[in-house]
C-alpha cells in the first residue's frame, strides 16, 4: 500500500502536475490528448512500483522469493519464445500454401499452352517427372530441381508467337519457317524473365534447344557450356516427343526412343545424360504409374471436369483452324 501511494505521489510530481497545467491551458483536441497521454503514462510508475517491491522482498527475504524472481521472467521468456514460433509456424503455412497455387497456375496455364499443340495433360506431366527424375539423379541443387521442374512445363511458351501453320505442317519446313519456328524459346525466354521466380528459369527455357556439338539454337552454346538444366530438358524432350504423334510423323515406340536417344548422344544431347536417363528411366516409369494409379482413384475435385472440358475446347478449335487451313489449301491448288 504504501508503495502505491508513493508511485502516485512520484507521478503526481515528476509528470502529474506539468501535465494538468499543459491541459489547462489548452483546450479541444490537444487538451484531451495530453489528458490521455498522461493516463496512459501512470501505470508504468505503479509497474515500478511494485518492481521496487519485489526487488526489496529478494534483497531482504528468503528462497521463496528468489525463486519468484527466476520463475516469472523465465515462464515469460518461455512465452513470448511459443508466440513467436507459432507465428513462424503460420507463416510458413501460408508460404507453402501460396507455392503451391503459384505451382498450380503455372501447371493450369502449360496445360492450356500444350493443348494448343494437341499436348494432353497426361504427357505435360510425364515431362515434368521425368525431368525432376533426371534432375534429382544428377544430384542437382533443390532451388536447380524446381527450376527444371517450372522449365519442364514452360519451356515451350514461345510456340505462341510461332504460326499454327508452321507447328502442324505435315511436311518439311522451309528455311523461313525454320527461322521462325526457332525464335520460340527467345520469346518463352522473355516471357519467362517476367515472372520473378526464386530459381532461374528464363536460362533453361531460352537453351533447351541448344545442342552438344554447337549446332543448336539460339546461341550455339557447345558442350558444358550449355546450362545443366537445359541441358536435361533437351534429353526429356526429345524423348517424350518421340512418344508422341507429330503432324510430320507417327509417334515412336519405348525401343525405338530409347536408341534414338542413344543416336543422338554425342551429337545433339549430352551423351553421360542420355545414359543416365536410360538408366533412371524403370524407376521414374513406376513412380509415374503409382502416381497416376493414385489419381484415379482419388474422387475429382469438382472444377477438374471443367478444366478438362476447357482444354477439350481448346483442342478442337485449333483441329477446326486447322481443317479449314487445309480446306483453303486444297481448294486454292484446285483453283
């Protein structure tokens, strides 16, 4: 008590008095602003008040209060230490929430971008366990395995400043529209270094058709020279685009992949990748068939009909831009 008392007069002279003149003098706002600053300053006088209280007790008193004086700022500390880690532990959530919607854009947009070739959302995921496969097998850094990943499903971005016409020619292209089939992984490139990923992507997305022996594109790059990343994606493209159909040739068995592979190492793809994939390749196929056998029998989410029938949609009408294309084509010989 008579602690409280001597905080009251100690307030009361330090502050309580200069600040009842200051809010006499005034009036309106500033005046009930000082009045409500100086209540907001008086419990920090009785706080030490009964601070000086507690000191005098384990100065002159027994264990009982020493004990008191550790065990308070020590259920404190253990207090605000919970508080902050279960904050950590929100944001952290939240983080990887917010990865994963930015992975699940990302895959919604490669889908739609794929469909335009006639790309099923089957194939766009083989491309992506196969290159984080391939990417992991090379001991390759984690922020370098999801650049490989988000490459894998962007790396062909550019295709839509490149014709239809020119991606599904049946036929040999000409050299202008090679040259202009080719500028598709410097317009993903810019694309791509639009969006500030955490990893670079822009790089694997601009070299994936660089080849070993310098003849490739954009650069010419040669060899080592070529980026790790790009360097795995030409190998997982080029052999999931032999499984696929093209408008210029049927699609390749597993054999006949595989020693197209084998063909090709050395010249256009890194020979020690190539092998390495080869090996790799009963592994991820089982990975990917556990995977897939588990989709299916989880129950759908109810948008996953729609974004297939969006895609479905897609589809057709690039099959019907391209039936008229080649309607207008025949009846123009014709003609």
């Amino acid at each position: 008590v008579s602690a409280m008392f001597g905080a009251t007069a100690y307030f009361m002279v330090t502050t309580g008095l200069v600040g009842l003149v200051m809010a006499a003098s005034t009036t309106g706002s500033t005046r009930a602003a000082i009045e409500e600053r100086l209540l907001a300053s008086a419990p920090a006088y009785y706080a030490g008040a009964g601070l000086a209280v507690l000191a005098a007790e384990i100065v002159t008193g027994g264990p009982y209060w020493w004990a008191i004086a550790f065990t308070l700022p020590a259920y404190i500390a253990y207090r605000s230490y919970r508080a902050h880690t279960d904050q950590l532990s929100v944001e952290h959530a939240q983080v990887r929430e917010m990865c994963n919607v930015h992975l699940s854009v990302v895959k919604a947009l490669a889908k739609a971008i794929e469909a335009k070739d006639s790309t099923t959302p089957e194939q766009v995921e083989r491309i992506q366990v196969y290159s984080e496969g391939l990417a992991r097998a090379l001991a390759m850094s984690e922020p370098e395995v999801q650049a490989v990943k988000t490459a894998a499903l962007l790396h062909d971005v550019g295709n839509l400043a490149v014709p239809d016409h020119i991606l599904s020619k049946p036929g040999r292209l000409t050299y202008e529209e090679y040259e202009s089939l080719k500028k598709h992984t410097v317009v993903g490139a810019n694309i791509i270094s639009q969006v500030p990923f955490p990893f670079p992507v822009a790089p694997l997305v601009l070299s994936h058709h660089e080849r070993w022996d310098g003849r490739g594109y954009p650069k010419g790059l040669r060899g080592e020279s070529i980026p790790l990343g790009a360097r795995v994606l030409s190998v997982v493209d080029c052999f999931t685009s032999m499984l696929t159909e093209r408008p210029y040739r049927p699609s390749h068995t597993y054999a006949e992949a595989i020693a197209t592979l084998r063909e090709n190492g050395g010249s256009t793809l890194d020979p020690d990748l190539v092998e390495k994939f080869i090996e790799i390749l009963p592994a991820i196929e089982t990975q990917l068939h556990q995977s897939q056998a588990s989709a299916r029998l989880a129950p759908e989410p109810p948008a996953h009909g729609g974004a297939a029938t969006a895609l479905a949609d897609i589809v057709v009408a690039r099959r019907e831009d391209q039936i008229l294309r080649e309607m207008g084509q025949s009846l123009s010989a014709s003609l």
